[in-house]
C-alpha cells in the first residue's frame, strides 16, 4: 500500500493504544497505594509502594475463594461446551439434514436475548432442581450463550478440512470415535483452541446471571467486589487490586491464541 | 461442494439441542407461563391473560428506559464502527507489531465487565481519578454521580474504550482476507488511497462490518453490568437502561408477573431491530459482491 499517510496513521493507532492503556495504568498506579495516599494525595505514581492491598486478597479467604469460585465453574463451562459443540459442529459442516438451518439460526437467538430476560426463569428453574448456589449451575447458565458461539466458530473451522479426509479414514477401515479424536481433532487444533478462548473469555466476564444465581459457595469473583464498594465504604486500593488481578487469567490465555483470534472473532460471532 | 444430505446426522446436533433446550426453551417456557398470571403466592395464581403486557406496554418509566437504550444504542454505532473501521485500516499488518497490536486491543475484551465499570469509576472521580481529576484541574465542572450529561458521557467513553476493538478485530480480519492482487491492480489503475478504501477494501469488510454492526447493537442493548458498578443507574434514572430496570422488576420488587411480560417484549424488541438491521446492511451493499466468507 502506499506510504504517503502511513505516519498520520501511525499516530492515531499510538494515541487509540494510550487511550487504552491510560485508565489500565491508573487501576495498577491504585492498587499499589495505601487508601490514605489514594484519596488524600494526587500522584502519578505510588509515593509510598505497597503490596498490602494484594496481601489482604491472598490471605482473606473471602476474597480468594472468589476467584478459586470464577475459575472453576468458566473451566466447567469451557469442557461442557467443547463437548457438546464438537459433535454438533461436524454435522452441521458435514451434512444437510431435516431442520439444519433453523436449528442454525435458533442457536444465534440465543446468543441474541438479555441474559436479563432469563434471570427470572433460571433462578426459579435452579431452585427448583436444588442447583442454586453451585459451580454447575453458572457453568450451566453461561452454556446459554457459549455453546451457539462454540458451534459457530467450530462449524467455522471444521468447513475449512476438506471431507475427502473424512472418507479416506472411514476406507481405511477407522472407527468414527477413533477417526475423529486421532485424526480430526489434531487438524482443528487453532479452532478448538480459539473456542476454549471465546467460551474462556464470555464465562470470565459475564456477572449478572452468575451473581444471581449464587450467594456464598460459589460467589464469582465480581460479585464480592460489587459488595466490598457498597458495603466497608470505599476500600479503593484492595478494589483496584481485586480488578488487576481479574486481567492476569485473561492476558495469559489471549497470548496463546493471538494469531487466530482474529479469524475466530470473524468467524465466531456471526 | 454440496454436503451429503443424511438425517442421521440429528444425533450429533442432539447434546446440543439438549443442552439448550434446558437452559432456553424451558425458561422461555416458563416466562411465558408467568406473564399471562398473577402469582400471589407459590401456590396460589391467577390467570390474567394480557393484562401484565397492557400494563407494561403503559409503563412510562418503561418508555423513558426504552428511548434511553435507543440514543445509547445508536451513539455507541455512530461512534464505534467508524472509529474501529479507522484502527482496522491503520493497524500493521505483519510482524511481531501485528502481533503486539492485536493484543494490546484485544485487553479490554477480556477484562470482567464488573472491572471495566470499576476501572472507570476510579478513573472518571473526581477526588481520586485521572481523568476526574485532570478535568477539574482545566476547570471543567464534571462529575458523574452528579450531572447526568457527565454520567452519560462516562458511560459513553466507556463503552467505546470496551468495545470499539471488537469492531477493529473483526475489521481487521476483513481487511487480511483481500488478496495483493487487488491492491497491485488498484496501483496500475493509479487508485488513490480513498477510491481503495472506497472500492475495495469497504465492499470487503461488508460482511464483517454486518456482523460488526449487529453484534454492537445487541451488546449495547443489553449493556447491565457497566453502568450498573460506575453509576448505578444514577444520577436519578438518567443512566438506568433496559436490563437494569427488568432487573430491578425481576429480582428487585419480584413482580414475577409484569417482569415476565417486560422480558418477552425485550427480547421481542432485540429479534426485531436485529431483523431490520441485518436486512438493510445486506440490500445496502448488494450489488458488490462480498469475498469475506461467512457461515451461512
């Protein structure tokens, strides 16, 4: 392309990536002062350095218990969906059938409705099967949105193998199970692994059904921090502490998928 | 290539379909069983039929919270798709600077939405936030707990700092998808920088640019969890949008009934502009073809 305005452009992706990064930075510079120096003094940077706001959440269980909460039920959530959207991906890639575009586009409805809309209905719905309060009910929940978005992405990827892979295995005398873990799979690797990110990602940040639907054994992470602001009046450094810490699972894993996850973007959210 | 046609293949969607039936027909099921009756108590119900959606549709803190949602919806698309259009295009397209770039903005996606809205309460106050801070310094009068134009504006800024890279990623992988050939062609033809914008690499983007627009306008309009940590709400209602105010129906007051009603609408509402939206982007670029394959 053309050189002429690749420095006006150069600066406005410069200026995009400080507009970014600046509200990141004055949570870090937060988290690393006493409340005292937060609401009295105004600096750049931490005058006196603590780490006391991180000690208080790693050593109040009431606090780590909710990201140990968060972390188990989005892996539980991340594992159901791979595991329901495999098979389903495939057949949707592989074959028509009686009903596959409706079924298609009754997946993308759901990924379309207020997670508001089915607060009601799960809280009575989880009550009544005794499942309020546990890891399995939000990783349930959450399977609402994650197991369409799953689909999708993995139709995506999966349309991409050619099917003369498929009967080449099935002539050379493979089982299906045995074709589709030890042959398959392996060729979707990016695609399987830009899934477990997106289910990953829309489990980790999602609050208002996983706050509902819990109240204190499996309490995700971002509900205890909503409490902690309306509650001991404003313990601004361990709030900042708890908000820098909830980026760490999520920069780890984004670093893993980095070169596909623009394709599984494109692809995934239709 | 055509896929072969077997029925069979209904086995394999069927954890699927399982799956969500439990968690989707069967709660739509019972919204639907609620809004036509009036639960006074577990036991003891009346059927009302249309009642609780007549009151709803006459609920007029309902219709302020609706043409809320419709100006929020609609400034968050005038301002993010341009301006991630813009990222997409100035983004690098290889090289360890490509790589950097995707996942600088790719951090506020991944950031719980709780922590984005307490990101930006502790960045936006005025006694102990940057930005607060750096305004009053100038002389400017803001305050989000206050004024509901700053409150909006806060909630505004925010919401394109969360999501206007949704729409650069997406772009950005539009714009990768255009082979060399098509600039190298524009070069020999002497294309200036706006006619390749403007012929090749718009009618590229369409189909991501659709997804783009759709997916900005379904998120926004269920925005809760945001404005719910940074303002509440507040200051008096001038920041409460659709799902905040279901929610405070819902669990709340726990008008079962009424709640009921209000999500049916709601989502009612979402199938609807959505239908519209995906019909108008689709008879608006027709004509150019798109390369950008989706799934069908």
């Amino acid at each position: 392309m053309n050189g002429a305005n690749r420095l006006p452009r150069a600066m406005m992706l410069a200026a995009y990536v400080a507009f970014t990064m600046i509200p990141l930075y004055w949570m870090v510079n937060t988290s690393l002062k006493t409340n005292e120096e937060i609401t009295s003094v105004f600096s750049l940077w931490p005058r006196a350095l603590t780490w006391s706001n991180y000690h208080t959440i790693f050593t109040d269980p009431s606090w780590y218990s909710g990201y140990l909460n968060s972390m188990l039920y989005v892996a539980m959530n991340t594992v159901f969906s791979l595991l329901v959207a495999l098979p389903a991906a495939y057949g949707f890639s592989r074959y028509r059938f009686l009903g596959d575009k409706h079924m298609f586009f009754w997946l993308l409805t759901n990924r379309m409705t207020p997670p508001a809309v089915f607060l009601l209905p799960f809280f009575q719905l989880y009550s009544t099967v005794g499942l309020m309060d546990t890891h399995l009910a939000v990783a349930l929940s959450h399977m609402l949105f994650n197991v369409p978005l799953a689909v999708w992405i993995l139709e995506g990827f999966m349309s991409g193998i050619s099917s003369e892979i498929d009967e080449t295995a099935y002539i050379d005398g493979f089982s299906f199970p045995h074709f589709f873990i030890r042959i398959f799979l392996p060729l979707i690797k990016a695609g399987v692994g830009v899934t477990a990110f997106f289910c990953f990602m829309f489990s980790w940040v999602e609050l208002l059904l996983a706050r509902t639907l819990t109240s204190v054994n499996a309490k995700p992470i971002g509900a205890i921090m909503t409490r902690t602001v309306s509650a001991s009046g404003m313990d601004w450094g361990t709030l900042a502490a708890a908000g820098v810490l909830t980026l760490l699972p999520g920069m780890l894993v984004i670093w893993f998928v980095r070169n596909h996850v623009a394709k599984g973007f494109a692809m995934g959210r239709v | 290539m055509s896929k072969p046609y077997n029925n069979k293949a209904w086995f394999f969607i069927l954890p699927v379909f399982a799956c969500v039936a439990f968690s989707a027909i069967l709660p739509l099921m019972t919204v639907v069983n609620y809004s036509v009756q009036d639960i006074i108590s577990p036991t003891k119900s009346v059927f009302v039929g249309l009642e609780w959606f007549r009151q709803t549709m006459r609920d007029s803190e309902l219709h302020d919270a609706l043409l809320r949602q419709v100006i929020f919806s609609l400034c968050v698309l005038l301002l993010q798709i341009p301006l991630g259009v813009a990222l997409a295009l100035a983004m690098p397209s290889k090289g360890w600077k490509s790589s950097a770039a995707l996942v600088i903005l790719s951090m506020p996606l991944l950031i719980p939405w709780n922590v984005v809205g307490t990101i930006w309460q502790i960045f936006g106050r005025a006694d102990i936030g940057l930005g607060g801070h750096t305004l009053s310094a100038l002389g400017v009068a803001y305050n989000y707990t206050a004024s509901p134009i700053d409150a909006w504006l806060t909630v505004l800024l925010m919401d394109v700092w969360h999501w206007t890279p949704l729409v650069a990623l997406l772009g950005f992988a539009g714009l990768r998808s255009i082979p060399d050939a098509y600039y190298q062609a524009a070069q020999i033809d002497g294309a200036g920088r706006w006619a390749v914008f403007r012929y090749i690499q718009l009618p590229k983007m369409r189909g991501v640019l659709t997804i783009a627009v759709l997916l900005r306008f379904m998120d926004s309009f269920m925005i809760y969890t945001e404005p719910f940590v940074v303002t509440g709400g507040g200051p008096g209602n001038s920041t409460t949008f659709l799902s905040q105010y279901l929610t405070q129906k819902a669990v709340g007051q726990f008008d079962l009934g009424p709640a009921a009603a209000f999500s049916l609408i709601y989502f009612l509402i979402i199938l609807l502009f959505c239908f519209v939206l995906y019909s108008w982007m689709q008879s608006a670029g027709s004509g150019s073809k798109s390369a950008v394959e989706t799934p069908p």
